[in-house]
C-alpha cells in the first residue's frame, strides 16, 4: 500500500508532536510525514535562545498537565531527574559539559524537578502570586485596603454580574476592589484592551478555578497530613514542575532529532504562503524556500498550527473565491506580540524574604516570575533564568541572567525600538524599581522580538465558531495549537489537539470536535 502524505504546518510544539505521534511504533510505514517550518530553530514560542553562553526561555515554560499522557511523553523524551542540592556550589557551573566530563548527551538529556515560587511588584511591595491573604500581603494593603477589598469581596458573593466580559468575569471572582488594584491594570497592559473589551472566555480557559475561596481552600488543604493529587489543584496554585535542563527548546530539539530519525522530513526557512483544494478537500500545501523560491507539495492530510489569520490568507490566494465571510473574520482576529529583553547581571538589590533556599553564592530571590502588576511601570514581567535552570547561566554562580518582557503590538513604538533604545529603556525600569543600581550593574544584554504570541480574544473573536466550521469542512483539514486554533494554549494542551488530530488520521473519523474541545472543559491554566 501507498504511504499517506502528510503535510504539517509549524515546528513548535504541536506540529512535532503531530509529527512523532504519527511515525512511531512503526508509522513511518504508513505515513509520508515532512515538517514545514517558517524559521530555523524549533519549538515556536517554547523555544530556546541561546546568547553568548547564557539561554533564554520566551515567555517561561512549566512542564507540568494534569493529562498523564502528556507527563509520559516529557517523561520518555527528557528522563527526570531528582531536584539539585541546594548545597552544590557547583551547579551553576557547566561542569558536567566541560571536553572529557561525561557524555553530554546522556547528562544532559534530562528534566529537573523545580519549586515554583511567584510574587507580584506592586506598590514598592512583593506579595504572593497568586494573590494570597498572607500576613505580609495584609500589611502591604494596610487595614484600610484590607477592609475595602474585604466588603468589596462579599458584596461580589450576593450580587453577581454578567459574565458577558472579563472585567465582571474578574469581579465576581475576587470582589471589585481587588479586581482594580490586581487586574484591572494588569490586564490592559497585556492586551492593550480594557478587560470589559475582552470576551470572557478568556477567564474561562485561563483561570476559571481561581478565586478568593479557591485561594482559602488550598491554603487549608496544605496544612493537612494527607498529599493532595495534583490533579486537584488549581494550576495556577502548582507549586512543583519540571524543566528541561537546558531550556523548553532541548526537549523540542530532540524531539525534531527523532522525527527526522524516523524518516519525518524537515524542511526549515519553509514559509508556507499557499493552500490547494479540490473537491473539498486540501490537495497540496505551497510554502517559500530560503531561495524565494515557492514549491508544492502534495498532501493528503494536512496539520496546520500557523496561525488562522494566515492560514485563511494561504487558502483565498490559491482561491480567490473563497467565503469572503470567512476570510474577513480571520483577518480581524487580533494578537499580541511581545519583547524580552534579557540583561546580565552582577547582582540584585532585592533580598530573599521566603523561606526558600537558593542556589549560587551571594544568594538571589528564588522567583521564577515576577508579575510587575504596578500600573506605573510598562514591564510585564521580569524572569529569573538562575532559578529556572542553573545549566541557563554561563556563570550562575556570579552573575543573575533575567528577561524581562513588554507587550506591545507589531510595529509600534516599542516593537520598533532599536536594541540599545529597548535595552536602556529596560534599565531604568529595573532602576526605578530599586532591583538594580543603574546601568553599570548591567554586563551583557539581548532583545528578542515575538510576533503574535498571544491570540486575543476580542475584535472578530466572537465570531470563531463560523470559521471553525468552514475550516473543518475541508475534510483533511487539521488546525491545532495556539495560534493553529486561536486558543491561549499551553504547551500541553497544543501537543494535545496534535494528538487529537493523528487519532483521527488513524481512525479515519471526520468530526473533528475531539480537537477543538481540548482545554475548553478543564482549567489548568495560569494568568499571565
């Protein structure tokens, strides 16, 4: 019998996951499977960037799903390895990967075991992210604060408001009080939007089992003798994950290494521009070489995580007849991009105030994130690679490798900032909020620009489930991912709609409701 040929869109996490899921355990037999991706690195948003011998992780990756076959599949790509010492001064230093030391494709093919710890900078103050009704985030508010916020919450209790958008989806959740000092701000600097401009849906797929009383009650369930499984908790309240030694992108890189082992062909620098059809069905994918080249492939199946507004745009270039409906809703679907710009540092003004212990020698803060929630400041969110990973930081041991990350929309002021305007203008942030003395603190730096990071959920967004259904009427139509299905997904839940996908290429069913309804039930997610 002929091999199918199977065409997927994207090397990030959901088309190599497609791919693998498909020529393994001998479906390289069956399948004539070839990766397209638009860059040359793998792993889209959960990449790797590698920088004069530090790494940066975009956006920050936790590896952690409450769907077991996605922990199995980590699992059996990087083997876990137990949490690192604290006490081992040399693990910030590359020992193991030095000429002679160990097989570093043994030592390094691993996951870490990591303690998640958050705060928020709001106010000159660093309190618990999430939010919690700790004694030092009762004494940041003051009593006064504290009260407001407390009738607020009730008054949330008794009177609840539509959820026809995220600002009451908010308030009914923490009171209207704490809603405007925690998200309110916040959430228009992400988005660019006011959150009563935003669907609600967006809640619902992020934070749908956070609130004040979700927060009291895994704060009891902690003090209990009986372990909780972690599937019961909320996941923005997980307080354990696994990490990839080296970054998101090694565990994306190996996978691509078996793909292409497999027989999976990957072509890179591949920017698909063109899609076919014929009898309602997608008959071959056309993509742009690095030459400028355009060539066509044949498909018989095709799985596609670029994102809908271009994969809209690919299908009416071959077919200018196409729905002009549909292509006026995907091309008023909105995203948001972002910036990080990552400096090295000597060392942090801030001290350690929690109980955890950390790693190198002066100690750092422990953060994984810091959520800069203060409306005063254009930053997001500050990352601190030492905790993520010591194996990130060339010197971990002397020097702090942060990120810190801008939203912004493609083409504005801020996106076309030039490295050094990005980088100063970085700096006196971090200096004005007392992290860092100044400039001279600074020993090294790097901007990295991510167009449409985050699919937004405003503008034509309402308008989804008409192009979901004209897009599944191409029969061998496949769309999976973040940007492939215009969902806020994580990594799990994309590797999860590709996982969808290929049982349904298998199995030969054709209502692909199974995709789409991936993370549209359960709530793992975390506020960013």
């Amino acid at each position: 019998m002929s091999k199918q040929s199977v065409v997927i869109v994207g090397g990030g996490p959901a088309g190599l996951t497609a791919a693998w899921e498909l020529v393994k355990d001998g479906g390289n037999n069956k399948y004539d499977v070839t990766v397209l991706e638009s860059t040359n690195t793998f792993g889209g948003i959960s990449r790797t960037v590698k920088h004069n011998g530090n790494r940066m992780d975009i956006g920050g990756h936790r590896f952690f799903s409450k769907d077991d076959r996605i922990m199995d599949w980590w699992k059996e790509v990087l083997p876990l390895q137990g949490a690192p010492s604290y006490d081992d001064k040399k693990l910030g230093r590359h020992h193991d990967l030095e000429p002679g030391g160990p097989d570093p494709e043994q030592t390094d093919r691993v996951m870490l075991k990591r303690h998640r710890v958050s705060r928020i900078y709001w106010n000159h103050h660093f309190l618990d992210y999430p939010i919690s009704l700790s004694p030092q985030t009762l004494q940041a508010m003051g009593f006064k604060l504290t009260m407001q916020a407390g009738f607020s919450y009730l008054k949330s209790l008794i009177h609840k408001l539509p959820e026809d958008n995220l600002e009451n989806f908010y308030i009914n959740r923490f009171g209207r009080k704490l809603y405007s000092m925690f998200f309110e701000g916040y959430t228009e600097k992400l988005w660019g939007r006011h959150p009563r401009e935003i669907s609600a849906d967006w809640g619902a797929q992020r934070v749908k089992g956070l609130s004040i009383m979700g927060v009291l009650k895994n704060a009891f369930q902690k003090l209990l003798p009986k372990k909780r499984d972690s599937r019961e908790v909320e996941t923005s309240l997980i307080e354990e994950f696994w990490y990839p030694k080296l970054g998101p992108g090694q565990l994306w890189e190996t996978v691509e290494r078996r793909n292409v082992e497999h027989g999976v062909h990957v072509i890179t620098e591949a920017e698909v521009v063109g899609l076919n059809q014929e009898d309602g069905r997608i008959s071959s994918v056309v993509y742009r070489d690095a030459d400028g080249q355009e060539v066509t492939l044949k498909a018989d199946q095709v799985i596609s995580s670029m994102p809908v507004k271009d994969l809209v745009e690919a299908i009416a270039r071959e077919d200018p007849s196409a729905d002009k409906e549909m292509v006026r809703v995907a091309d008023g679907l909105p995203y948001r991009d972002f910036v990080t710009v990552g400096l090295l540092i000597r060392h942090l003004r801030i001290r350690n105030t929690t109980k955890m212990k950390t790693l190198g020698d002066p100690p750092i803060v422990p953060d994984c994130w810091i959520y800069v929630q203060d409306p005063g400041y254009k930053m997001g969110r500050i990352q601190i690679f030492n905790n993520w990973s010591p194996y990130m930081v060339e010197k971990a041991d002397d020097t702090v490798w942060i990120g810190l990350e801008y939203f912004c929309e493609e083409g504005d002021d801020f996106w076309n900032m030039s490295d050094k305007e990005a980088t100063d203008f970085a700096i006196k942030e971090l200096t004005r909020m007392g992290i860092i003395n100044g400039p001279t603190d600074v020993m090294d730096s790097h901007r990295e620009r991510v167009a449409k990071a985050y699919p937004a959920y405003f503008d034509t967004y309402d308008e989804m489930p008409g192009l979901v259904e004209w897009l599944d009427s191409f029969g061998n139509l496949y769309c999976v991912g973040r940007n492939g299905q215009h969902h806020y997904n994580n990594q799990d839940h994309s590797m999860a709609t590709s996982m969808e996908a290929v049982k349904n290429i298998k199995s030969g069913r054709t209502d692909k409701a199974n995709v789409w309804n991936v993370n549209t039930e359960q709530s793992y997610h975390e506020e960013k």
